[in-house]
C-alpha cells in the first residue's frame, strides 16, 4: 500500500480537514489510509476492521466528502433527504458513530441523525421530518420509522454496514434485507467488519457490488498495544481479586465484562457496597440507563462499568486503560470485541482474564483464535468476600487475614483454610502507576455544541442542527 503520512494527501476537502484537526488527528490509521482513497473513488467496499481501528473515520470521511456537493443551508426538509445511511448493530455504537459523523462535519452544513429502539419513536420523526443527510439507525427502529413513513430512503446513495458481523450474530439478516430491498440500487456500499466468516462473504456476495477488499489487521487478531494477561482464580474468589485490583492505590476507571446481566448487576452492587462507583451495562436496562451508566463513564464520574457482551460492542471509550474479563466468554470472538475497548488508536491497554477451572477450556480456543498464548501471573487475593467457598483447589491463589471491615468471622475461616503462595507477590502493574486522565469527557464536550450538550433529546438523537 501507498504510504500516506498525512490528511491531506488522502484527497479530503478542507472543512473536513480543519474537523480532523479539531479532533486531535494528524496521521490516518492504516484502515483509514486504504479505505478512505477507495471509497472516495466511488467503488463498493468490503473492509475487516476491528473496533478501535479507527473504521468511523474510515467510512465517514468520504461518505462526508461524497455529500458534499449537495450541502445546503437551505430550511426546507426537502433539500436535506437521507443520502447515507449506516446502519449498526447497537444503540450505543449507532449513538457514537453519529457523534463521530458530527464532529467530523462540524464545518459543513451536512446534517445527521441517529434513531434506535428503546426510545420513544415520537420523540424521533419530529427531528426526521426537518430533513438530514445522514442516518444512524440500528435496524429494528428503521424499519418501524419505514413503516409509519416518517422517512424516505428513495434518495441514499451511500449506505454502510457498520460491524456487520455482529448484525448477523444478532439476527439482523431479514431486517437488513428488508431495509436494503427498499434502497436505490444505484448506491455506493461500504461494509465493516472484525471478523470475516463464510456468512460475511455470503453477505458481501449478496449485497456489494465487486466490492474491493481491504484488511488492516488479521480476522480476529487482537490489538498489539493491548497486554493480555490472566489470573487463574476459583469463581468464589473472583470478586475479592477485583475488589483488590479496583482498590489499589492508582486504578481509575475499567470495563468488567461478565457473561450475563444477573452477575453484572449482581458485581456492580457488590462494588458500590465496597465503596467503589460503579454501574452495570446491560440489555436490560433501559436506554435512558445504558446512556446515563455510559455518560458518567466517559466523564469519569463511574469507576467501574461492569458489562456484558452485548454492550461490548461499540463502546468507544478513548484511552480506556483497562477491561477486566470478570467471567470469559464461551465464544472466543467475544474476548477480541471485549478487550478492543481498550489500546484503541494506538494507546496501550491491559485486558485481565479471571479464569476459574471451569473457564480453562474456553481459554484455549481464545488463543487458539487469537494465535497467541496469554500471559499467566499469579497474584495473591488479600480479601476474601463473605460468601466465598472455599471448594476452590487453585493453587495460584490464596487469602490473608482480611484487612478491610466487610468480611465475616466465616470468610476468615476460609480464608485460612485456602492456600497460601510461600512469597506474596503483590499485585504491581503499570498500569497503576501510570496517571490517567479521562480524556474522553473533554473530546465529547468539545465535539458538540454547548446547546446540544444541554437538551437532553437532542443528546439522545444526535446532532439536529448542523454546528458550523
Ligand atoms: P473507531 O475504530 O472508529 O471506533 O475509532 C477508535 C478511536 O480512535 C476513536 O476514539 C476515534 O476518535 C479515534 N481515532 C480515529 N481515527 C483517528 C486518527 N486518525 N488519529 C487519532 N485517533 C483516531
């Protein structure tokens, strides 16, 4: 591939170069450098990025540039019918992918929108009738707006399917037919995805047009920048190890991943008993919830954000320094999706497994998968919770008199009778003495005008009035 070392040379017009320096960019990323020269040529797209990688920027800077010409600042609706469309898995991701849309066309008089379910859909057509150019919609809510015709698609040109993978593994293929049926078949199609599975090509042999391929980093590989390392520790003691890690002296702030919504609810109460500020994120929690929990995250405000797979996806936290794997996933391709929270965009991260007996297995088909084998380090649980059992045989943990108040006279019994490492190693990562700022909070603030910022609607749905 060409080399491109900067902005410019990749052929973008001016007022979508000054958002890229307003959003701090000055190098493209590898998907960036290849997919943007060929989307602006105008051919179909079929792209293996995984999140983190920079794949936004990636389809949004042309998909800008290509509307374009037909920017106006015109008040009529009909000057501003849907020309792109992008469609995404989840809420959260179409929520960020619209963000992103607007910051990078912050200088032009393009507008965007994004709409998804779990929101009232009247709070949505009223900001659909004034007329955008740009969609963000996961697909169930776009086919309800379809359906009471509170949009036209008769006029998208472009469309993008963000994280295609992960529609398909959520069961979007008849919505997305459905959706794609009523498109013009005269459009440009851009197709995103982190991993590349027979039924992705059967997806791109059905919906792109000799589309070109482009593939930044191996299907299903894991971020370099990322530590990955492991803890093996009995279930019972899981939550005492994260305790401790969350407490040491400099943690700051880290998605937990659990497996279901019950144990994410379950840890994220247990933190918050321990004095640590903590939420879950979930699909069952209301949408109003997942975006209160997600705000207070990127604002710094929530420590610990205990996830499970389902939000895993698009959440794009910039510089997020770590992701605890509270329970690993049985399904290898969910760790690359977890721990691509973190190391995104070139910053460094660690992805800590906590890896009961059981969850070996699952283990070494994410290795296997990733082609790599994850460090294991032993460390040393120094406060056993209440209800611990002791039925655990690891060898690689162990339990001291506990120093903090919480514990019962009975986890003490048990935390003698689990067995103690000869030397304690303590726990000493980097990481936690590295400083951390959350960096994020004042990149979304700045992306977005400060009226928009304060309507909590507007928040919801996404840029309504074009800033200039
Ligand atoms: P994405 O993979 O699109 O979710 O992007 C991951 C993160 O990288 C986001 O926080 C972007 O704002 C950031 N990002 C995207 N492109 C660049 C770039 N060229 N330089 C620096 N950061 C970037």
């Amino acid at each position: 591939m060409t080399e491109i070392v900067n902005f410019d040379s990749l052929g973008l017009a001016p007022e979508l170069l000054k958002a890229l320096t307003d959003s701090g960019y000055t190098t493209p990323t590898p998907i960036q450098a290849q997919a943007i020269p060929v989307a602006l040529a105008g051919g179909d797209l079929m792209a293996g990025a995984q999140t983190g990688t920079g794949k936004t920027a990636a389809f949004a800077l042309p998909l800008l540039q290509k509307l374009l010409p037909f920017a106006n600042s015109g008040a009529s609706p009909a000057k501003h019918p849907v020309r792109a469309l992008i469609l995404t898995p989840t809420r959260e991701l179409a929520i960020q992918v619209e963000e992103s849309v607007r910051a990078y066309a912050k200088h032009t008089p393009l507008r965007s929108l994004v709409v998804y379910g779990g929101v009232d859909i009247r709070t949505q057509t009223p900001h659909l009738k004034t007329g955008i150019e740009v969609l963000v919609a996961t697909p169930g809510r776009l086919l309800d707006h379809i359906e009471q015709k509170t949009v036209q698609l008769n006029q998208v040109q472009m469309l993008v399917l963000d994280e295609a993978d992960r529609m398909l593994d959520m069961g979007f293929m008849p919505d997305l037919k459905r959706i794609l049926a009523l498109l013009p078949k005269q459009r440009q199609n851009l197709m995103f995805s982190a991993t590349f599975s027979n039924d992705i090509k059967k997806l791109a042999d059905d919906f792109l047009t000799k589309p070109q391929l482009i593939e930044v980093a191996r299907s299903n590989a894991t971020n370099d920048n990322v530590t990955q390392k492991m803890y093996s520790v009995a279930q019972s003691d899981k939550e005492a190890l994260l305790i401790q890690l969350l407490k040491a002296p400099d943690a700051k702030q880290v998605i937990i991943f659990t497996k279901t919504k019950i144990t994410a609810n379950r840890l994220s109460r247990s933190l918050e008993r321990e004095g640590l500020v903590a939420d879950a994120i979930h699909g069952d929690k209301t949408q109003q919830e997942r975006i209160k929990a997600l705000d207070a995250f990127k604002a710094g405000t929530i420590t610990a954000l205990v996830a499970t797979d389902v939000a895993a996806r698009g959440l794009d936290i910039s510089e997020l320094p770590m992701v605890i794997n509270y329970e690993i996933p049985s399904a290898p391709e969910d760790y690359v999706h977890r721990i691509g929270r973190t190391g995104r965009a070139g910053a460094s991260g660690i992805a800590i497994s906590f890896v009961s007996p059981e969850e070996e297995k699952y283990m070494v088909e994410i290795e296997k998968l990733i082609k790599r084998e994850i460090t294991k380090e032993i460390i040393v649980i120094e406060k056993p919770v209440a209800r611990a059992r002791t039925s655990s045989t690891s060898s690689t943990t162990s339990s001291k008199a506990n120093r903090h108040k919480s514990s019962s006279s009975t986890s003490h019994q048990e935390a003698s009778a689990t067995k103690r490492m000869p030397t304690k190693k303590k726990f000493n990562d980097p990481w936690f003495d590295k400083p951390y700022e959350a960096v994020v909070a004042q990149q979304h603030a700045s992306a977005r005008s400060p009226s928009i910022r304060k309507a909590p609607v507007a928040a919801l749905l996404g840029g309504l009035i074009p800033t200039k």
